[in-house]
C-alpha cells in the first residue's frame, strides 16, 4: 500500500521564485519513466546511478560515467560540468547538495577531492561548504535552482532531495510539474530501492573483505536438534548485527552458516579500521555467546568464529533473479579473506601484510598483531608485530593444506588485539 508523505516530512530550503509554468508530465511511480536528471549518490557522495538526462545534463559526462566509483564524486563532476558551472543557479546547487554533505563528508575530505577545474570553481566551492548550514533531518528536501545559462531566458527546477539507507536520490523536476507522484514514488521506498538495486552497474572500488567461519560447525549441526541449530545460528547472527551497522558493513553471499562482509570507503573513518575492528569485535562477542550455550547445554564445545581479512580493489555489483538481489564482489580479495578464515584455527583473525600496511602509522600503532612460533624447547610463543609466509607456517607438501597453495607466499599476520576506538 502506497503511503502519502506529510508536510511535516518534507522541508523546503533557499526558496527562490520559481517561473511561472503550468503543465508538464506528472512523474510515474517507476525509476525508468522519471524523464528529468536524477542520480542516487553514497554517503562518500559518488554517484552510483544516473539516467541518461543527469548525465548529459547536469554531470556533463559525454560518454558513461567512469567504471571506477572514486572518480565519480558529484563535487568534482560538477565543477568539470559546463551545465552546472554556467548556471544562472550555480550557486544555490552547490549550496542544497553541500549543506547535505556538510552532516557526511569534512572540510577535510572535501579537500582531498580531485577539484582541479578554472575560473575559480574549487575556491568557491570551498567558500560555500564554509557558510552554508548543514540541511535538516527531514525525510525529504527541496529547493528551487535556475538552470538557464547565465544570461539566457530562465529554466527554474525544483530540485529534490531524498534520503535512503543506500544513498540520497536527487532529481530535478521543471518548476509547474506536479510534484504529487514524484513524491508518492518517493515514499514507496522498498520499490524505489529496488529499482535502484536493479539498474546500478557494477563499479570498481576500494574495499575490505571480512569473512567469517564458524570452526567445527558440521560436529555442532550433527549435536544439536535441528531447532536448536537454527536458533544458535539465529543468535550469532542477530548478535553480529549491530557491530555490521557500526562499521558500515555490506552483506555478501557466503555458503553455509558463516559470513561475508564488504566494508567500503567512508567520508571520515577508515574503512579498513572498520573491517579490523569488526573483526575483533566479532572474534570478542562470539566469546559471549559460547559461554551462554556452554552454560545452556553442559557442554564442551566451544564456539569460536575464524575469521580472515583483505583489502583492494574490486568489482562490486549483484545477481538478480526476479524474486532475490544480492551484493557480490569479483575478485582475488575476496578469494584470499576466504582462504585466511579456512587458514585460521580456534578463533583466530588472519590478515594480510597489505591491509594492515593501509592504516595510518597511529592507527597501526592500536593494533597489536603478530605470528606464533615453537621455541626451542617447544612452548608456543609469540614474535609480536611480524608477518610470515604461508608456506614458512604450514607444510603445503601435507595434503591437509594443499589448499593454500595459490596464497603460499603471501605476507600475513594474526590480529592479537585492537585498542578500544577514541571517542
């Protein structure tokens, strides 16, 4: 059932006088009918879909916009847009999309951008972020912006803001359209995020991978009735779910009854401290939930999750079926977190020379990692911020780790511990 949005959800911000216009076509309640730009952008604000009139239009992108998502940051298209950077309303259209990104993205970040583009652009760009107000909560904005280039007979748009877990969708509707449908499609949000889902491309990006597998599983499913299988399955998940929601974790496909998860750029943290701190976090609340079913079920069995990690740079995207979408990614990182989680033994987290090489010297420093060694009188002991080859651990001749050939020789080290994050 198609709910109606309330006034009270909808705020409008640096009104100005739209042209008087009557008509137009009403908006129809699908993403493929909304005939003026639209674009859907992450909280890093990239742009991850646009029909084909938000990139001719107003991204200025000639051809299709890059496979590789850190160069599609709306800022730096705009100031590379002809469109936007000769608009009668340039400025009102940078100030609506900053004071959104103002709650999102630092100064900081926003400086880090790829801005290099004449006429003072950046600069001004930088001024606006300066005196503009963040936007307010509201479940939609909106604003009025001339698009008529300067000196040219005026083209006003409402311009739209609307705000999903998966991004904020703006569209840029003629001033004198009816804006009923647009907002009745709006508020139909499990549609317009299906939609969404559908019609993104899969893109290159920078991400992490953590995946997890519960050690000894089958003797457990062979121990446990079947409802009590489920409901100890039910409970890892469910006590995993708000550590994926702190660190801006992503769902992935995995067989069987552990997980995947892809952790990706974010505007003010690191995504790869996300994924390692989630790990430790994981590794700490499986410790919990072992003592409850020890507890429960008189038990010897401990539960521990292995888990492995790795970073780079992959293609995201999804299968779909008419009735199921899920996320994926193609690609040698998630191939090697998944070998690192099989590679890993009692609870273990393993992760790669390359991923932890990715932090900030202070960042490093709050995670303390290391590889287990035999003395020579056989006692395990721990050599404390190294790495070792795979093939100098294990003895990949033996057919129990052949395996772990394709990561024979690829640097790696176990996480011991992470200091809490500063407040």
């Amino acid at each position: 059932m198609t709910s109606k949005l309330d006034a009270s959800d909808v705020e409008f911000i640096h009104p100005k006088k739209p042209a008087s216009k009557e008509g137009g076509e009403r908006v129809r309640l699908t993403l493929d009918q909304i005939d003026y730009p639209s674009y859907l952008v992450n909280s890093r604000f990239e742009v991850v879909w646009a029909n084909d009139q938000a990139q001719a239009q107003i991204l200025g992108a000639d051809d299709e916009l890059s496979s590789d998502i850190t160069e599609r940051n709306l800022f730096t298209l705009f100031l590379r847009s002809a469109m936007v950077t000769q608009a009668e309303g340039r400025d009102d259209i940078l100030r609506f999309h900053l004071s959104i990104a103002k709650n999102r993205v630092s100064k900081a970040a926003l400086l880090g951008l790829d801005l290099a583009a004449g006429e003072g652009n950046a600069e001004n760009l930088v001024r606006l972020y300066d005196a503009v107000e963040p936007a307010g909560r509201k479940q939609i904005l909106h604003t009025e912006v001339n698009l008529a280039k300067r000196g040219s007979p005026d083209q006003w748009h409402t311009l739209y803001a609307s705000f999903f877990r998966e991004g904020i969708f703006f569209a840029y509707a003629p001033a004198g359209d009816s804006s009923e449908t647009l907002l009745q499609l709006l508020a139909r949000r499990d549609i317009v995020i299906r939609d969404f889902v559908k019609k993104r491309r899969p893109y290159l990006t920078p991400l992490a991978v953590v995946v997890a597998d519960l050690q000894d599983s089958m003797k457990i499913c062979a121990e446990l009735p079947a409802e009590e299988y489920f409901e100890l399955i039910n409970d890892v998940w469910g006590a995993m779910e708000p550590l994926l929601r702190k660190y801006y974790a992503t769902h992935g496909k995995h067989v069987g009854d552990g997980m995947v998860y892809y952790f990706f750029p974010q505007p003010d943290c690191s995504y790869v401290m996300n994924a390692i701190r989630c790990a430790q976090e994981m590794k700490d609340t499986m410790r919990e939930i072992s003592r409850t079913w020890r507890n429960r079920k008189n038990w010897t069995n401990e539960l521990r999750f292995n888990i492995g990690l790795d970073e780079g740079q992959e293609w995201f995207g999804t299968y779909q079926t008419p009735t199921h979408i899920e996320f994926t990614v193609l690609g040698d990182t998630i191939n090697t977190a998944g070998r690192l989680s099989d590679f890993a033994r009692s609870g273990a987290v393993w992760v790669t020379k390359s991923m932890l090489g990715k932090l900030s010297s202070q960042e490093r420093a709050g995670v303390h990692f290391g590889v287990r060694r035999t003395g020579e009188d056989g006692a395990e002991i721990i050599v404390p911020t190294t790495y070792s080859r795979i093939t100098n651990l294990v003895d990949l001749e033996n057919p129990r780790y052949e395996k772990f050939h394709d990561i024979g020789v690829l640097p790696v080290t176990e996480i011991l511990d992470v200091e809490p994050r500063k407040s």
